[in-house]
C-alpha cells in the first residue's frame, strides 16, 4: 500500500507538472505582443484569441484526483498498520495469493453480458432499435447469474 500511495502521489505531480506547462504554452500561444499590430501599444501584452481552457481545467482535475486517491490509500495503509506482501521485499509470491471468492467456472451467464453489452454497442452504432433488444438481454443475464446458485444442480 505504502508504493501505491507513492505511485499516486508521483501521478498526481506529474500531472499538475503537466497541467503547468500545458497551460503556459497555451497563454503563450494565444499571446501577442501589441506592439506588431499597433505601434503606440508601448509593448503591453493583448489577448488576441480565446484560451482553450479545457485541457488545462481536465489536467488540473485529473492531478486532484490522483491526489484524492494518494491520500485515501495513505490513510487506510495507516489505519491498517501492516504491510501488503507486496511492500516486503522478501515476501514469496504465494504470501499475496489470498481467497478472493467463488467463481463459477462451468458458468454461462457472463458470455450472455457481454453478448448484451455488444447488442447495446451496436444500437448505439446500427440502430436505436437495438437498444431495447440489449436491454432486455442484460436483465435476463443479470438475474441469471445471481440467481445461478438457487436453483438446478448447484443450488444451495
């Protein structure tokens, strides 16, 4: 957890880093001296056309962002106050290999899901017509793979 938050924080530098420079090279670039289009400017700095402003407001949300989640992961690795296998350098692989649940190997229902989401895919490319169909598609896997375990061979 320790070197996912420094990761985070790292990100969340380079990104305002980034928002910076991106930002600069954008006044600059939209910047004209007043002087070669009028001589009795004296040299004063004039807009000449607007600044994209979304890059720079994305960048910048982009770098509060990584430091949203820098921050969480630093304060939850503290609230633990023990190391992931991951941060101890003489750790084995299997020490990081807990139970993650029960996965269904045998199962039909996420090639149905996704069987929906590319009918929803192509409504949105083909047709509006689709839509509906995938739709109703999603509900029936939905439920199907929830509801897998209660009823049939493997029901509990």
């Amino acid at each position: 957890m320790r070197t996912n938050a420094g990761l985070w924080w790292l990100l969340s530098v380079f990104f305002l880093l980034v928002f910076l420079f991106y930002t600069g090279w954008n006044l600059l670039e939209n910047w004209n001296w007043a002087a070669e289009q009028n001589p009795d400017a004296d040299g004063w700095f004039i807009f000449t056309n607007s600044i994209e402003w979304v890059g720079s407001v994305g960048l910048l949300f982009t770098a509060f962002m990584a430091a949203l989640i820098a921050f969480y992961v630093g304060k939850v690795h503290k609230a633990q106050g023990g190391e992931l296998p991951e941060d101890i350098l003489t750790a084995d692989i299997d020490d990081g290999d807990p139970e993650l649940g029960e996965f269904s190997p045998w199962s039909w229902w996420p090639i149905v899901l996704a069987f929906s989401a590319a009918l929803g895919m192509m409504g949105l490319a083909v047709g509006a017509w689709l839509m509906p169909i995938g739709l109703a598609v999603f509900v029936v896997a939905i439920v199907g793979w929830v509801y897998e375990y209660y009823r049939g061979y493997f029901a509990r």
